[in-house]
C-alpha cells in the first residue's frame, strides 16, 4: 500500500514507493500536526497504515459525506452487508467509487468487511460473494468473523482454521472466487481477502486468541463505561511488538446509552465529555491502533478529527473519565468523590 498517496503534497507523491512501513507511516501524518497521537499508524502486523479512526455505517453516513471523510483523511472504512443492512447501506455508493474495480484510489483505502450472520467455514463463501457483488470490488483488505461470542467457541476455531486458505494471494478461496466472478490483476496480487479479523464480545475469548497466527486484527467494545478490555485484552498486547494483532475498538460512545450526556447528579461545571473526546478515551488506550466512529455528517467528521488532533488526553482526564464512566454505568453519589479528582471545565 503507497501511503505516499494519501496525502497531497506533491513532494511526497514523488517519494519512490519501495520505503519502509515506519517512513510509510511517517509520510502519512506530514499531512497533520505532529501529537503525541499520531493520526496514521500501522495496524498491527499488516503492511495496512491506517488512520487512528474508522467509519463504521451504523451512523447511517450518506456516500457524499463518506467520500468527504476520505478527503479529509480517514481510510478505514467498515462495512456490514448482512446486519443492519439498512444503515449500513447509505455508504455503499461511496465504497464503490473508492473500492470498485477501477477505482483509481483503491490502494489508499482499507476496507473492513464483516459477516455476522455466517459462522462457518462452509457458508463464508457467500458472504464474501455478496459483499464482492454488491459493492463491485477486488478484494478485501480485513474480513471479520463478527460477534463472536461465548457459545461461538468451537465454531470459531473452524472458522480459523479456514484462515490461511481465505488470505493471501493464490489462496483456495481467491480462485474458487476467479471461477465465478472473474479474474483481475488486483485480485490476482492482493488475493480476495488480504487478513482475517475477528470482532469479539467475549472478550476472553478475544484473550485467548491474541497472539494466533492465525488472526491478524482484533475488535473489540471499549469505552468509559465499559472498560473490561483495559483488564483482559490491552494488556495481553505488547505495543512495541511488530507481530501483534491490530486493534480496533466499537462504541466508543455508548452502547446503552449516551456517554456524551452527563449522569445524573453530576456537577454543573463538571467536564461533560463530547464524542471526539470519547474516541480520544479509546485511543489513548495502549495498543489501539483504530477507534471506529459511528459518524453520521461531515460535521461530526470534523469535529472527530479536530479532537484527535489535539493529542492524547492528560492521566488527569482519563482517571475522571473513569469516575464519569462509573457514575454512568452504575450510577452512585457525586458527594463521594474527592473534589480533587473532578474536573471543572468553564
């Protein structure tokens, strides 16, 4: 993947493509000011450099503010064609301009695919069929086994064990793939699926699968109120390791309800987090290479961006959002919280 094509300086364009993943990702982010939250990064142990925020549909995002968001930076887009179908497919336009077969720019974007629906190796090639069908592509660069949870145990490791015949180039999928859809020189280089991710709600589960070879990218739920993958999976991640899995966290503004809203019986001044400070929450996690971001206009875009660009949040901030995230998730009395570690915001 050239990530000199991800920005617009020609300077950079004229760089030659044969440069390693650390100047990759160092090319990338000359577009935006340096923080200590780097807006690219590799992810994990692909050769994929991706922003630090992903879109996922469930927004409901239009196409024109999708190929918006890709102007503005964001290459990680992630697309479900068997759940939730209906908010997901307002971005399918957009994904096929920038992933169809002829897309000039396919090269610059990561594309995220998932199954929720398919949980076998027997039926997976549908799926892959369909999301090839429908949004008129190549190849895929993550697909996801998703919502694996407890009862998915057994299941799961069939569906891994399928993994090294569904990458890769020359892989049994790819060219049963060639036989009905036909053969292209994208899909004959990238093969039909590039890695395999998995997007677990048991996050246990998810623990016991970090270091396989046979998973390249985890994604798991993570926010202030929700913060069991702080204690069973980030740490089980070692940050500096080249071979670790990627990272990628959902709901980061919720999922039962509004993190952006205060709790009840919180202070007046008190700092009442907005979402792109959620996303921050996330990604000033170790190890999380990918917040996905549920926006749904290109003014929420904006702000996502504008928010990590003002860096990591203070061990001050986090340790708040953490009593913020426990007054939301199990509520309690304000009064019991040393005034010290509230934060007042103007």
């Amino acid at each position: 993947m050239r990530i000199a094509n991800l920005t617009a300086d020609p300077a950079i364009e004229q760089v030659p493509s044969l440069i390693t993943p650390a100047d990759q990702v160092h090319l990338a982010n000359a577009r935006f000011p340096e923080t200590d939250l780097p807006f690219y990064r590799k992810l994990g142990r692909t050769d994929l450099v991706t922003s630090c925020l992903g879109i996922g549909g469930g927004g409901h995002i239009s196409s024109e503010d999708t190929l918006y968001a890709f102007e503005q930076g964001i290459n990680y887009f992630f697309y479900s064609s068997d759940l939730h179908h209906y908010l997901y497919s307002s971005m399918a336009e957009a994904l096929r301009k920038l992933c169809g077969r002829g897309s000039s720019v396919r090269e610059k974007v990561i594309l995220a695919t998932v199954s929720y629906v398919l949980k076998s190796p027997d039926s997976i090639m549908s799926a892959l069929l369909d999301q090839l069908m429908d949004l008129r592509m190549d190849y895929i660069d993550v697909f996801f086994w998703g919502w694996v949870d407890t009862k998915d145990a057994t299941t799961f490791q069939d569906c891994m064990n399928v993994s090294n015949d569904l990458r890769g180039p020359n892989s049994l999928f790819q060219r049963s793939v060639e036989r009905m859809f036909g053969v292209s020189e994208r899909l004959k280089k990238m093969g039909i699926v590039r890695y395999v991710g998995a997007s677990f709600h048991d996050l246990d589960l998810a623990q016991q699968w970090l270091n396989s070879p046979l998973l390249d990218v985890v994604m798991v739920r993570h926010n202030v109120a929700h913060r069991t993958a702080q204690r069973k999976v980030f740490p089980y991640v070692d940050a500096h390791n080249p071979q670790r899995p990627g990272i990628v966290t959902f709901k980061s503004a919720g999922m039962f309800g509004n993190l952006w809203e205060p709790p009840p019986g919180l202070p007046a001044k008190a700092w009442i987090p907005s979402v792109p400070d959620l996303y921050r929450y996330s990604l000033s996690q170790t190890c999380v290479d990918v917040a996905l971001a549920g926006v749904r206009t290109r003014q929420e875009v904006d702000a996502a961006i504008a928010g990590v660009l003002q860096g990591k949040l203070s061990p001050a901030e986090l340790d708040y959002l953490t009593l913020y995230g426990n007054l939301h998730r199990q509520g309690g009395d304000v009064s019991d919280i040393p005034p010290e570690r509230l934060l007042i915001r103007p």
